[in-house]
C-alpha cells in the first residue's frame, strides 16, 4: 500500500516575514494520520487552526494567503508557497505548522530551506492509505487577450507532470530558460526545483514598500533585476531559474488542495491567482477529478513509493 506521510520529530526555524520584514517562528509537528496540513496561529490570544484547502486561499497578490474559512478578516497566514511546495515534493501529508506572525518565513526565498528542515526532522510511513486527486479530464482557465493573455490548465496524466512558460520582456530575464518541465516521480524536486528563488525587480522596490511590501526582502533571499541586468553577484543557481522558481510556486498552490494530484498542470505566465482559481474550478466540477489510493505501490506511478526518502 502507498502510506501517508508525517514528520519523524519536531523541527523550527526562526526567520523575518519577505513582505512584513517581522520576525517570525516556525515549529513543525508531526500529525495523525487524515490530519492534513494545518497551520496554527499561536501568537494569538487564543490560538487559531487554518487547514489548508483550495477554498481556504483569500488573498493572492504577491503570494499565496490563507485564513480562517477563507475570509479575508479572519487570522491569515500568507507566504504560505514554497513551505507547501516543499511539504508536496516530499510526499508529506500530515503536518502541524505553529507560527508566531502572520507570515511564513521568507528563508532564502526557495523552498530548499523547508527541504533541509523537514527531512532533518524525518519522515516516517502511517498506517493509512495515501490518497491522490486524479484529474479525469481538461480543465482550463485563460485570461486576457493578445500580450495580456495568460492561462493554466490540468489534464489526465498518470504521474504529475509540471510545465511552465515565462515572458517578462526584460533582457536578463530573457536570456534565461524561458520553458520548464519537471516530472514529480522524477525523485529530482530537491535538485532541480527547490532551489529556485523568487524573483523581484529594483525599480518595484520604492512602490512596494510604500505599501507595506517586501519590507523583509533582499539580495539574500530573492533573486534581483535591474533595468537590464541581474544585481545578485552569485548569479543564478539554475540557468533557467526564474521559470523553476514559477513550477516551485505551482507545487505549493496546487497542493492547497490537501492532496496530491495525478495531472499533468500547464501554464503560460500564470501565477498564485491564475492557480487558485484553476484549482477551484476543478474541486468545483466533480466529474473531473476522483480520489484515488493506490493498495499495490506498482500500480502508482513510477517513482511515487519512492517520494520522500533522504537523497
């Protein structure tokens, strides 16, 4: 049988917040078995569970957010992306997550930080069947028109196969991969994805932080452009990193789900709402999606048994 997965043992990491620049704590738990993920609000005066689910997501300029029911007022957690890409690319599917603030940690602005954290932790097998979203027919989503469109689309594929095309016109950025297919069975997520930083550009900075943003962000943790060039003086940790960074933030928008999928997802400058919004349409139409367990592990897609072991 293809089991769930939790946390061997505790494991924190201390940090700042990339938009609200605060300092943050992070404390992973282990968790039963059809838990889920469920971050935990304990800064509060009365602590508050927000299980991640599609519906959950209530804000995505900037980055992925999720609150209380879904409600915009209600406690948040925002940031929330590259730890969940992470939590995906290991195969994790029960998790506690108490933090101190109302954002994930920005660490080095990938998800390799996550990485390094929950396999020190350890992973261990659960008695209780692994369960997948196995997308049964297209769904798609497209906005705008001419050099505005942008659009993102799921379709049946035995396995999980991620595949992203960027178009930023900026000459560094251009001259960079500009096409990205990653296959999760792979075993490859902690080499060829989880490394990918989030980008930004210097001429966005003043603005931003006039609205309260990235007041926690830096050359430390974000890959940096300018006008027409690349300000990081380590330079790029993959040629085509911008467009591995967009399939790493996939991962994590996808897996709000609470589980993984059995898709193959497609987009063209899409990003946390195009997403969210795909997502939403599929949970929303039943006849194209089914939970799937898989009782022989031969019978799962290759390389899936084998998801979270330490490389």
């Amino acid at each position: 049988m293809l089991r769930q997965r939790t946390l061997q043992s505790i494991t924190r990491a201390v940090g700042v917040g990339v938009h609200s620049g605060r300092k943050v704590e992070l404390t992973l738990r282990p968790a039963p078995a059809d838990h889920g993920i469920v971050f935990r609000r304990i800064d509060l005066p009365q602590p508050v569970d927000i299980p991640v689910s599609a519906e959950a997501v209530s804000d995505t300029r900037m980055a992925s957010t999720i609150s209380a029911g879904g409600d915009p007022g209600a406690p948040k957690v925002q940031t929330v992306e590259h730890l969940m890409s992470a939590c995906c690319g290991l195969g994790l599917d029960n998790l506690i997550i108490d933090i101190t603030a109302d954002e994930v940690p920005i660490l080095d602005g990938s998800a390799a930080s996550f990485v390094f954290l929950l396999q020190s932790a350890g992973i261990v097998m659960q008695d209780a069947p692994k369960r997948f979203i196995r997308v049964l027919k297209p769904v798609e989503l497209r906005e705008g028109e001419g050099a505005a469109l942008k659009w993102a689309r799921l379709e049946p594929h035995h396995g999980y196969r991620l595949t992203f095309e960027i178009e930023f016109n900026h000459p560094a950025v251009d001259a960079t991969g500009q096409r990205v297919t990653f296959e999760m069975g792979s075993g490859q997520y902690k080499r060829e994805i989880a490394r990918a930083r989030t980008i930004g550009f210097a001429k966005d900075v003043d603005v931003m932080r006039s609205r309260g943003l990235t007041l926690g962000g830096n050359m430390d943790n974000a890959i940096v452009f300018g006008d027409r060039e690349l300000l990081n003086a380590d330079g790029l940790r993959y040629d085509d990193e911008i467009a591995k960074h967009k399939i790493l933030d996939a991962i994590g928008d996808l897996y709000m789900a609470g589980k993984p999928m059995l898709a193959s997802y497609t987009s063209f400058k899409g990003g946390h709402a195009l997403n969210n919004k795909l997502l939403r349409k599929l949970m929303a139409d039943t006849s194209a999606w089914e939970i799937v367990t898989f009782s022989d592990e031969k019978q799962a897609p290759a390389g899936f048994a084998e998801l979270a072991p330490a490389w």
